[in-house]
C-alpha cells in the first residue's frame, strides 16, 4: 500500500487533515452539532468575493536560499502591509494548524527527518525524498490555506516559499545525487495534477543572497545540523531559482528581485510593490463564480490532500499493509485520537453522553 504524504492516520468522525479549523469545544446538546462553513447555500443567498477585495488582496511569496533573510522580510512586509503573515511550512504544518499541544512524532508527520536529510543526504532509507514530497504537500495545504484566508476575508496573505517553488529543492537533491530519477518523474506528475487546480502568487519577491554567504550564515546558526549543508547544494538551489523557476514564474506573476542588502529596506519594497498595476496573470480572469470554486476547494483540506496521492509503487514512500496497519492503530491509540474532536474521555472531554 503507498505511503500517503498527508497523515494517513483519520480519527473516528473526523479528518485530522482539516488544517487551521479549530477543535469544536465540548458543550451542552442544544441542537445539531454542525460547523458552518462557506458552501453553495451561502452562494445561492448571495455571498459574493470580489467585493471584499482590496488594493492589498494579493498572494505574496517571498522566496530565496536557506537562511537569505526571507522571513524577516516577510514578516515586515506583512506589517507594513496589513497581511496575513504565515511563516514557513514544515514538517509538522499539521500539527499546529489542528491545535496539537505538542507534535506528533515523526511517524505520523511524513515518516521523514530534516535534520536527517542534512546530516545524512545520502541515507539509503530514501529519506530525502519522503521529506520532499511531505514538504511539497505541507506547502499545497499551506497555500490553500492561504486562498481560503484571502477569499473568506479580503485580507492578503505573504508566504515564505510556495508550492510553486518548491521545485528548487527537487533539482538541488537530484543534481547532488540525493535522489534518484524515478524520484523526479513521480514528483512532476504529482505536481502536474495538483498545482494547476490553484493560481500562483500575486506576486514573488526573490531575495538573492550568494551560496557563500549562505552557507556561512548557516554556520553560524546554532543548529548542529545545518553545519555541514554542501556548497554545492547551495548553489544548486540558487541556480534552480535564476534559471528555473524565476523565468517561468515570471511569465504568469510579478516579480521583484533584490540582494540581501537591498532586502533589508523595508520601506524600498514596500514602495516598489505600491508602484506594480498587477496586469498580468490568471488572477485577472477570476470572477466571483470562479472564486466561489477556488473557495469550495481551498476549505476541503481533505480533497486538497488527495491531490497528492497516485497509485504507484515508488520504494522511498511505499509502506506495506502490515506496517500501515501498525501505524493506524499506533495513532489511534494516541490519547485524544479514539473518536471525533470533543469526544474522547482519555483527553479530558467531559459530558459527552450529552453532546
């Protein structure tokens, strides 16, 4: 049975992929328990998109090699701005949008180890290519989760990276030999059928910082595990970026690129994006019709997820039915994950018989 890239493992009643919805608390029956949310009644009754929109309704990704200086830019920005700011994905996305107090083990969070991947590229279990694929599915959900902000509530949202950069890593990884072209066929063919069902970025803010700098910052990190991250991976990932992604982005989204220095003038940024007219891009097509079915989409993290799954043996993420059936009942048995959200005794749920 192939490995799933989102968490294969669903409590009774509920998905526990529902990424950024909250737990429904525990209450006195009063009427049907249901959850609303934006579905075609709301659209028959007249609920409309494009009048919320505003000057600052925009997807914004900020893009650039490990340690660049990214996410401080995007958090600026989003200040500056009035967005939403939504730090990178990582390998427990999951975790934190569905409220979990402390995360999950690894097993349940892609079977896969950024610390490994640096530590040990190379690692025979094809655990590179795991953490590259659960990456790119924690982006996908991330950036649905990014429309579904935009279109409920008007207010634009800035992203460090995107599904549609996340590219770069795969050409770095086979270029350095980490994974094998099996790999790379798998994953275009994911990305072909998934990515196309959302509109890229408003907008990409590319900061270039050089290799060199790069892996000196990295250094000087703290981290025991980014000490020894290849130059040469580096320079795959910033190659990826000019040569790759850039040039095509840039056909369907507004581009701004600044070096490292040039990156840390907030207010430079901020004017240059003042000064865009947003003339090009699918998003200029959108209608209130289309937006409603972008927002039917970007609210079903489960069918989000399902983007990601094909039916084909790959031994880097293909588990068999006795270690599935193992990791089930291992998640299962998680305190809270017996039955739906509000329902379990053995996490301190209470008057349950009455809900």
């Amino acid at each position: 049975m192939a490995l799933r890239v989102t968490r294969l493992l669903l409590p009774a009643g509920g998905f526990a992929l529902e990424a950024g919805r909250a737990a429904q608390k525990a209450r006195l029956h009063v009427s049907a328990a249901r959850r609303l949310e934006y579905g075609w009644w709301a659209y028959a009754l007249g609920e409309r998109t494009t009048p919320r929109l505003t000057q600052y309704s925009k997807i914004i990704s900020v893009d650039g090699n490990l340690a660049s200086g990214k996410g401080a830019l995007a958090q600026k920005l989003a200040d500056k701005l009035g967005m939403l700011y939504m730090p990178e994905a990582d390998n427990f996305y999951l975790d934190k949008m569905s409220g979990e107090a402390e995360p999950l083990p690894l097993d349940f969070n892609g079977m896969c180890s950024l610390e490994k991947f640096y530590t040990n590229p190379k690692a025979a279990d094809g655990n590179s290519y795991r953490l590259q694929m659960w990456m790119y599915a924690m982006r996908l959900l991330q950036y649905s989760d990014a429309i579904e902000h935009l279109l409920s509530t008007g207010q634009g949202v800035i992203l460090e990276r995107s599904p549609f950069s996340d590219v770069v890593f795969l050409d770095a990884m086979f270029k350095q030999g980490y994974i094998r072209k099996e790999c790379v066929q798998h994953y275009d063919e994911i990305k072909n059928i998934s990515i196309c069902e959302f509109l890229p970025p408003h907008l990409v803010v590319y900061v270039d910082s050089p290799a060199e700098e790069v892996q000196k910052k990295l250094r000087q990190s703290g981290k025991p595990y980014l000490q020894n991250v290849p130059l040469e991976y580096l320079k795959s990932i910033e190659e990826s970026y000019k040569k790759t992604f850039l040039p095509e982005i840039r056909e369907k989204a507004e581009v701004l690129t600044y070096d490292a220095t040039e990156a840390q003038d907030v207010e430079r940024v901020v004017e240059d994006i003042e000064y865009l007219k947003f003339e090009k891009g699918p998003w200029l097509e959108q209608d209130d019709v289309s937006y409603h079915h972008m927002r039917m989409l970007a609210e079903d993290k489960h069918r989000v997820a399902t983007l990601t799954h094909i039916p084909r043996f790959l031994p880097e993420i293909t588990i068999g039915a006795h270690d599935y059936d193992e990791k089930y009942y291992a998640y299962r048995a998680l305190p809270g994950k017996k039955y739906a959200p509000g329902y379990n005794e053995d996490a301190g749920d209470k008057l349950i018989w009455f809900k």
